[in-house]
C-alpha cells in the first residue's frame, strides 16, 4: 500500500515536472519570438524595402570588381582625352590611349564589346551602334544637343535639349555641351600595380623580371618595386603605414594600460591592500573607467590631442587600464600564498616577495590576457580610427565618403582582415606557448 | 673518504655552475626582451606622437578642459537634466535594442555554426575547416565595416547596426561555443543516435542540455559587449544613443549639457548590465561546477 502511495507521488511529481519542463521549452521561444516582434515593428522593418537604395549596393558590388574608362572629346576644341576613373592619376599621357579604341586625327572609334561601338565622327558628331536598337545619332546644332531618338525616348535614354546621356549594359554615352563622354566598364582593379606614368604598366611580371630592362636609370626589379610602392593612385605605402598605424595604437593602448594597471592591481587585491579604504577606492576607479565607455573616452581625449593614433592609443589605454586592474587584481587575489611564505621564510623583503613570490605565478595569466586584449584591440583600434581619424580606419571612412571608390574599399576591408587574422595566429600562438591549454576559454 | 668527498663537491661545483648558466642566459634572455619592448614602446610613442596633429604635450595641459566644460555647463542647467534624460531615454532603448537583438541573433547563428564546427558533433565532419574560416572571417570583420556598408545601401538606423553586429558576434561566439562543446559528452549523443535521433535532436537532446550554462553564460559576456559596439556604431551614423550623442556634439559649446545627459545614460546603462551580467554569469557557471 505505501509501496503504491509512493509509487504515485512519484508518478505526479515527475508528471508535474514534466509540465513545467514543457512550459518553459515553449515559454522560451514564445518570448523570444515576442520580442523580435516588437523589435520588427521598433526598428521598421517592413519599411525598409523603401528606404533601401538598391541602385548604391549595384554600384557598390560593380565598382568592388570593376572600374571604368573614361573616354570623351571636347566639344569646342576637339580635344580627346583617356582617364580611368577620371581621375589625374588614371589619365592616359598625351599620344597614348586603351587598345580598344581607335584613333584618327580627332575621330576615333570606341569599342564597347558584343558589337557595340560609338564612332567620334567629324565635327560634334557621334553616333552610338549597337546590335539592340537603331544608331543613334548626337550633335551640337547652335548650342542644342541634337538627336535622332524618338519622342519619348526610352527609358534607358535621359535626353534634354543640354544633355543627352544613354545607359546600357555595354557602357555609357553623356553628351553634354561642352564634351561627348563613353563609359566603358572593364574587370579588375584599375593601375593596382602601377600607373600609367610608370614604365611597367600593362607589362607582364615575367617580362618584368626576365625581360629586356624599361627604364634605363635602374634595374627592373627596383624599378617595378619603387613605382608599385609609389603608386599614387592606391597609395600602398600609405595604407600599410595606416595599417602599422594602428597595430601600433593597439600594441601602445594594450601594453601601456598593462603597466599602468600592473601597480594599481596591487593596490585593489584583496590580500595585498595596504589599507581597506585604498582599496575601495581604486576599485571604484576601474569600474569607473570602465563603464565611461571607450567611445566616450575617444570622444574626450580627441578634443585635446585632436584627430589621429595618438588618441586612439590613448582611449584604448585608459579603456583597458579599468578592465586590466580588475582582471590583473582577481589574479592576484588567486595567488598561492605558500610560495610568498616560502620566499619570506630566506629573510626577503617585501619587494623581493612581489618579485620571487608573486611576479612568477601570475606572469603567464596576465601575459595572456594582455595577448588576447592586443588581438582584440587592434579590431577596436580599427573602430576608433575610423571615428578619431588615424590608421586603416581613416582610410576607409574616406575611401567610403567619396561613394565611388569600392575598389578601394574593398581593398581595405580584405588587409583589416589579414591584420586581424595575423595578430590572432600570432598571439594564439603565444598565448599557447605561455600556459600550456588555455583554460580560460578566451 | 677524501676522494669522495671531493668528487661529491666537484658534482655540487659542477650542478652549481650549470645552474648559475642557466640563471644567467634566462636574464639575459629576459632583459633582451625588455629592452626590445621598453624601445618598441618608447618609438612606437614617438612615431604615434609624429603622425597626430596635436602632440602628447601640447596636449596634456588641456586634458581637462572639456569635460570640465560639460560638467559645468551640465551643473549650471541641472535643472534640465531630468527633461534631457527623458528626451533621449528611447534613443538608449534602441541602442539596447539593437544589442538585445544582435546578441540573440548572433548567438542562435553562433550555435549552429560552433556544432557544425566541432569535432565528433558535425553533420558534414568534411566541412568542419569550411565552417571555422567562415567563423574566422566573421570574427575578423569589426563591425563598423559592415556598418558602414550596410548604411550605404539600407540608409541610417538600427538595421544596418544590428546585422553588422549580429554577424561578428556570431564569428566571436561560434568559436567561444565551439571550445565548449569540445568537451562535452558523447555518451548522451551516442545514446540518442542508439534510439534512431536524427542531427538536430541529437543536438537539442544530447548537446545543447550540457553546454547551455557556459553558452548562456558567453551570450551574457557577449551582449555586454554589444551594447558598447551599439553605442559607437550609432556614432557613424547607425541609430542609437551614439547618433545622439554625435548630433550633440555638433551643438557645440554652449548646449554640452545635452552631451552630459547622453553621457550619464550611457555610465548609467554599461554599468547596470555589467553588474546584471556579472551576477548572473557567476550564478550560470557556480551551478553548473556543482
């Protein structure tokens, strides 16, 4: 009988833990799911199709892998000019222009690939062929663009009396007043290696390094190598001093808030404290400045040491001294006091117990951490130069502003990339020769 | 007994000596390296120091002045105070809310990503390498690149803020989870494979029950975090208490008590889930060593 009773005790209370196993396996999802509801609603969601600009991520995703030339002649005085990306940098020298086009006096013809050409004929006169549609005709009549485009014109055709410009998948025509313009869309990073004032540009790395010598002042290979580090166009020397740049606001930020913190850790451990109210107080300090967040200390520091690393280096240091002096004063309160007494025992004096008994068993910890907080800032210092103006980050956020240099951008967004791996593997690989199995899941 | 004696002492000479070497190279070694790190420092100062446009020194003495002009500014309007929190309190709830909603996202990604990463747990175990570079990659992206690419396209406000987020949190997370699930049990999955579980309940049944304390535990760490990357995302431009306190900013001189507002909503907030986190963190990972 009480065998029975007990039985069904056991019975109702597995029952009922069972139920309210189950209500909470559903209850948890219930919320969650409740939540991202709300936040679909608080955040508008559903209105962003509107505000999304699918047009930006189209140039964005061309200009990541393409670049453009631009091909124009001068209305007024028949001048032909070739840039690539219209930029100075990218301007073909005079005499010299893209293999696809070609020239005779002040006509040239522009091939645009799968049969579609625009011919730069006499006078103002241009027309645009393609297997798609009829040519099309422009010309300046008495200062009035003139066309032979139907009325309305496709939609593909912007026309005006000023300016007529055609946009198709082989390229762009603008005809303005003053020049007629071609577009002509290629794969590729533009001049990455070299400009087009250097000798070794559109030459071939074998060429470059077997071939005949191109520029009689130095050998190719130095050659090649000072002008691809000149390039003023992508300006490598530059980007990777930015990156240097900000390793470096990491490396100064992380080790120099690890010395400032070392002292003040001993300073805020429980066993080492001198006096209880010190104790507190620099406690207080830490959580202080570590809750003032790093954006706000950017943002204080900037305004007296003004834009570039410095700042960075310095908001990274103040950050990480309030989050290392908590770490490094746990460590220390963990430490082993049998080999401080081992140390006291041969008549050491307090500095030499902190040096023998302390220093060499929270050495490997505190190195560690410091490794991973170097790793993980240099993504911050990334983050902050982009706000503060120093390193990468600069370089990106002006690269992102000009809204046309993706290339670029891309570029840039592929070196953090490495940078962080590197410094990852490289202090992964320290932090495992520190402590053998780091257990502390970092 | 003569001869023993000295043979026993020229052990000792011998042990010392090789000893004292040893000694030696090791300082030698250790003050080789702290020269290099005391003139990798002194330089890289001096390089940094070069390449801002206000020097360290020329610098110090103002330290000050800024904040003691918010604070002033801030003291002598303290009557706004209270109408300026309340003004900017659901700009910090969407800044919240974007590191809620990250944290949850990324996680949920993160854990699917950490068991189709680990050894003994994935479902294509060929494409354990796949995964990890995915993660990797993930990983190394600071937000604010996607950010900021992400408000080229979508425009300003929490959107492009809480993917970037989500997705390096989601890196940052899979393999934090993906070490921990390492070491989890296999008897429990072996068991449930016996009875014919398919992937996804081996992993619901078997894994996610062992592993959960220290997951819920990282999340925690993680959304911490978050809200700091929240903070500074809206500063470039992505919705939050950051936009705020960029427009502030902006005002200048004169109305740096909005700036005080912004800045003791976000001391106020970082500190209040640091402690939250904190507490339960130790709760989630004391329960589950008993």
């Amino acid at each position: 009988m009480t065998m029975l009773s007990t039985n069904g005790d056991l019975r109702q209370q597995t029952a009922d833990l069972f139920t309210r196993k189950k209500r909470i396996a559903l209850a948890v999802p219930a919320v969650i799911l409740a939540y991202l509801v709300y936040v679909f609603i608080a955040f508008d969601v559903a209105g962003l199709a509107d505000r999304a600009r699918m047009d930006n991520a189209r140039t964005l995703v061309a200009d990541a892998y393409s670049y453009k030339t631009h091909v124009a002649r001068d209305n007024r005085d028949a001048e032909l000019s070739f840039a690539i990306e219209g930029s100075r940098a990218g301007t073909y020298p005079a005499g010299e222009y893209p293999e696809w086009v070609s020239v005779d006096g002040t006509n040239m013809v522009v091939d645009l690939g799968a049969g579609n050409f625009v011919r730069y004929l006499d006078d103002t006169l241009v027309t645009f062929e393609s297997p798609d549609f009829d040519t099309i005709t422009l010309q300046l009549v008495n200062d009035v663009v003139v066309t032979n485009l139907p009325d309305p014109a496709p939609d593909w055709v912007n026309a005006s009396d000023t300016r007529v410009s055609i946009t198709t998948d082989a390229g762009r025509l603008t005809y303005t007043r003053s020049k007629a313009e071609v577009f002509r869309y290629s794969n590729g990073w533009e001049l990455f290696f070299f400009t087009l004032t250097s000798p070794y540009h559109g030459v071939g790395l074998g060429d470059i390094l077997t071939g005949p010598q191109l520029d009689d002042s130095r050998s190719n290979i130095v050659g090649a190598w000072q002008d691809f580090w000149g390039n003023t166009l992508w300006r490598h020397t530059d980007v990777m001093w930015a990156l240097g740049e900000t390793v470096l606001m990491a490396f100064l930020g992380t080790f120099g808030a690890a010395i400032i913190a070392l002292p003040l850790a001993f300073l805020a451990a429980k066993n080492f404290a001198p006096v209880v109210a010190v104790r507190f107080a620099v406690r207080r300090v830490f959580d202080f400045v570590r809750g003032v967040d790093g954006l706000i200390w950017t943002i204080i520091l900037s305004r007296a040491f003004g834009p570039g690393p410095l700042t960075g280096a310095l908001a990274i240091l103040v950050t990480d001294t309030g989050s290392f002096g908590k770490s490094f004063s746990e460590a220390l309160e963990n430490v082993d006091e049998k080999q401080i007494e081992g140390v006291q025992s041969t008549g050491a004096k307090p500095v030499q117990r902190y040096r023998f008994g302390v220093i060499p068993q929270v050495t490997p910890i505190l190195l560690s951490q410091i490794l991973y907080y170097f790793e993980s800032n240099t993504r911050s210092a990334t983050i902050i130069g982009a706000i503060t103006g120093g390193g990468i980050g600069l370089f990106l956020t002006q690269a992102m502003q000009t809204q046309n240099d993706w290339e670029k951008v891309t570029y840039y967004i592929i070196l953090i990339v490495i940078m962080v791996m590197v410094m990852d593997t490289i202090s992964g690989w320290l932090r495992r020769k520190l402590i053998k199995g780091d257990g502390d899941g970092h | 007994m003569a001869e023993l004696s000295a043979s026993t002492s020229l052990g000792t000479q011998s042990m010392r000596d090789n000893y004292m070497a040893m000694t030696r190279r090791r300082r030698a070694y250790g003050g080789i390296i702290l020269a290099i790190f005391v003139v990798l420092m002194v330089t890289g100062f001096q390089t940094v120091d070069a390449r801002s446009a206000g020097g360290f020194w020329a610098g110090l003495p103002q330290l000050f002045d800024f904040p003691a002009g918010v604070v002033s500014e801030a003291w002598d309007r303290i009557d706004r105070m209270p109408a300026n929190l309340a003004t900017y309190f659901p700009a910090l709830i969407e800044t919240i809310n974007i590191a809620a909603v990250s944290t949850l996202v990324g996680a949920l990604l993160g854990l699917v990503l950490s068991l189709l990463s680990t050894r003994g747990l994935a479902k294509w175990p060929r494409l354990i390498p796949v995964f990890r570079r995915i993660m990797d990659i993930m990983r190394a992206l600071p937000e604010i690149v996607i950010a900021l690419v992400l408000i080229f396209i979508l425009g300003g406000g929490p959107i492009p803020a809480m993917i970037a987020i989500a997705f390096h949190t989601a890196g940052a997370l899979g393999k934090l989870f993906s070490e921990v699930a390492e070491n989890a049990d296999l008897k429990p999955v072996e068991g449930l494979a016996s009875v014919g579980a398919n992937w996804s309940q081996r992993m619901m049944l078997g894994v996610i029950p062992q592993v959960a304390p220290n997951y819920l535990s990282y999340t925690l760490m993680r959304f911490e975090i978050n809200i700091r990357a929240s903070a500074i995302l809206g500063f470039v431009g992505a919705g939050g208490i950051g936009y705020e306190l960029r427009n502030a900013m902006t005002f200048g001189m004169g109305r740096f008590d909005l700036a005080a507002a912004i800045f003791v909503l976000l001391f106020l907030t970082i500190v209040f889930f640091d402690q939250i986190s904190s507490y339960y963190r130790n709760k989630l990972v004391k329960g589950y060593q008993a």
